[in-house]
C-alpha cells in the first residue's frame, strides 16, 4: 500500500519554471477572480482517478492519484490552465510531456502499469452486474403466414 498524492502547486514547480508557474496562476484574472490552480486540478485530478477507477480501487482522499500516475496529472493540469491564456505557449518538450501523459493513462487503464494500493481504498460503489441469458424461447404460433388469408 502507498500514500496517493495530492498535487499542490508546489508540485508544478517540479515541471515548470517560477515564471512560467507564475503567469499561469496569476495572468489574466478578472475581477474577484481567484487562483485558477485549485478548480483546474480538481477537474484533471477526477479524470486520471477516473481512467483507472474501473480497473483498481481508488484513494478515499479526495482528488488524490497514484504516485506513479503524480507526473501525469502535473502535465494535464499544466495543459489545462495553459489554455486559458492564449499568448502563452508552451514549448515542444512541454507538449511531448503532455503527449506522453496521455499515452501513460492509456496504459495505466491497462494491467502492463503497475499502481500502488492506495492506503485508504474505496469500495465501488456498485457492484458488477453479471451478463444475461436467454433461457428459452417461444416460436410465435401467430405469424404473417400462418394469418394469411384472414
């Protein structure tokens, strides 16, 4: 069992420059309008914990995600808040790390990445429910042909 992480700020920093970091929470506010960094990594942190909620159980704490899933959730929470400041852009590696955090979700909704048990699992919410089978069936006596004539 492992810690899942919840991404702060201060994890970005890892994968961004100060300056950088700092336009994408503070450029382009409008009036009253607060740090966009906590709204944003909830939405991306609900979607990694989503892509692989189906194949393991997930963290109880809320918007917490694998260790081995922290440096994806970092790049789309990068993606999403770059997005809202048209003259930003970011560079080719940057793009190729966001690239590459999609294909790494790809393969953890798969058995070929291995993710940690997190500490505080929760139970699925519903349980799986099992196929269905036909067990007989009645051939219609009343048919088009057996009517014709009526």
């Amino acid at each position: 069992m492992a810690e899942w992480v919840v991404i702060t700020a201060d994890h970005l920093a890892d994968y961004l420059v100060g300056a950088q970091l700092s336009a994408l929470r503070t450029a382009a506010l409008a009036t009253g309008q607060v740090d966009p960094f906590e709204n944003v990594m909830h939405d991306r942190c609900n979607y990694v914990r989503n892509r692989i909620a189906e194949r393991i159980s997930i963290s109880a704490s809320s918007y917490a995600v694998p260790p081995e899933l922290k440096t994806c959730a970092c790049w789309l929470i990068i993606e999403a808040m770059q997005t809202r400041i048209p003259g930003l852009n970011l560079d080719e590696d940057q793009r190729d790390m966001i690239r590459r955090a999609y294909q790494d979700l790809d393969i953890a909704g798969t058995p070929k990445l291995r993710i940690s048990v997190p500490a505080d699992p929760t139970d699925p919410p519903v349980q799986a429910g099992g196929g269905i089978s036909l067990v007989s069936y009645n051939k219609p006596v009343a048919t088009r042909e057996t009517l014709q004539g009526f």
